[in-house]
C-alpha cells in the first residue's frame, strides 16, 4: 500500500523497479530519487527501505555518509561559493554575506522559506585563476563581487516571476 500524503511515489516505484529492487542498488537507486525531490525525504527513504525490505536504518546510514545526498530540503536555485583558499583571499566571504542577506537567510539557514534557493559553500572547484568564483545551477562564473551575485540573483528572480 502507498501513502497518499507522498508525492511521485509511482516515479520512485518505476526507478525501484528498473532496479530490480536490488538492495545493492542502493546508492544508484537514492540517486535518482533525489533527482525527483531535489533532496531525499525521511518518508521517502522508508518506503525505499520497506520495498527493498531492508531496515530503514540502514537506508538513512547510506543516505547521511555520502555528502552527495541532501536530507533537507533544497531550493530550486543552488548557489554555490567557493571558499577555497584563493577565492578566500581575493574575498569570497563578503560575497556570501552579501548573498545572504538579501536573501533574508538567517543564522544556520541555508534555504529560503519559498524553497527558491539555497546557499552553500564549497571548498576549490578548481578555477583558482578565476577566483572568486560562484556557481549558480551548475554555471561558474568568475571574478565574482558581491555585485555581481546580486545582479544574478536579480536576473533570476526576474525570470521566475515572467
Ligand atoms: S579556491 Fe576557489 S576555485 Fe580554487
């Protein structure tokens, strides 16, 4: 039986499925499950669980060792800062304050409240010559201000509400 209250279940059966419900297929398996939810829900890791019929627990212990997995909840835009050592010293820092707040994100907030999006912070991304960099939705840019990222942040907003 399938709880209502979960959306896309039928998704996550269809990737069970083309799995075999192969509990070594675990980590491919919460892979593309994260892509339906952007993160992976608790209930959701329990349904995988009880279809693969292994303990819950151990879905969870998968899910927290990867770094790869998000249990939170992500917003629909992830803005990425590096805050590797070159984009450390040529001023990373006041860029992500920047960005935060005009976000409105509060101390140990990553997320906005609307799910729109997410900040974090990632170590050397390996584009030092550009420093400082930021990665929006998986485009880098580079020779970041704090500037520039509002700009961005801007354009985006601007094409969500069109
Ligand atoms: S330190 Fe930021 S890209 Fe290397």
């Amino acid at each position: 039986m399938t709880e209502p209250t979960i959306k896309h279940l039928d998704k996550v059966q269809a990737i069970l499925k083309k799995n075999d419900f192969q509990t070594a297929r675990l980590i491919p398996i919460l892979q593309e499950v994260q892509e339906i939810y952007r993160y992976l829900p608790r209930e959701v890791m329990s349904y995988v669980a009880k279809e693969l019929g292994m303990p819950a627990g151990e879905v969870y212990g998968v899910a927290t060792f990867y770094a790869h997995f998000a249990l939170d909840p992500k917003g629909k835009h992830v803005i990425r800062l590096c805050n590797g050592t070159a984009c450390h010293v040529r001023g990373s820092e006041p860029i992500l304050a920047a960005v935060r707040e005009k976000l409105g994100l509060a101390k140990g907030k990553n997320t906005t409240d609307d799910l729109m999006f997410t900040v974090e912070t990632v170590s050397c991304l390996g584009a030092c010559g550009l420093a400082p960099v930021m990665v929006v939705d998986e485009e880098t840019h580079g020779q970041m201000t704090a500037e520039k990222a509002l700009a961005l942040i801007d354009k985006i907003l601007e094409s969500e509400k069109a």
